[in-house]
C-alpha cells in the first residue's frame, strides 16, 4: 500500500499546482477509476520509454514501480469492496 499512498502524494502535489482537488482515503469508486486511468496512460509503451529517451532498463523499473502501484491499487479495492477498474496496459 506504501507504493499507492506515495503515488497519490505525487499526483495530490500536481493537482494542488493546477488546482484540482486532492484524492483522499478512503478512496472513492470516482478516485479509483481516475487513478486507474492516470496509470493506464504511464503504461503506455510512448509515455512507459519517455518516447525513446530512456533506455529499456529504466523503462523496465519505471514499469515495475508503476506495476506496484496497480497491485496496491487492486488490493485496496479488494479489502474495501471496490470495483477495480480495468489497466489495459497492465502487465
């Protein structure tokens, strides 16, 4: 779960700069389906490889990291009896 709190810390701090609200727990059916697909968009190859700018070994841990969050995300709606939304780009 430590992986799923740091990633909304992360998008929080973004949300605050642009001036959207912040997601907090418990997590909403509504916050689940917009982190699901704020890390279905990360997992895509284009956003996953930086469009080539980094090499496949970065790629690689930048998709594990991202890839612990959605397990964290799946166990969170599992324990609280929540709908987990399909990540196309899931591994």
């Amino acid at each position: 779960m430590r992986s799923l709190k740091r990633y909304i810390e992360t998008r929080n701090h973004w949300n605050g700069i642009f001036g959207k609200g912040s997601i907090t727990f418990p997590l909403s059916q509504q916050n689940i389906q917009e982190l699901a697909e704020s890390l279905d968009s990360e997992l895509s190859p284009e956003n996953l490889h930086c469009d080539g700018e980094i090499s496949h070994s970065e790629a690689m841990a930048k998709g594990n990291r991202l890839m612990n969050i959605v397990y964290d995300l799946e166990d969170y709606c599992n324990k609280n009896g929540k709908t987990m939304p399909t990540i196309y780009e899931a591994w």
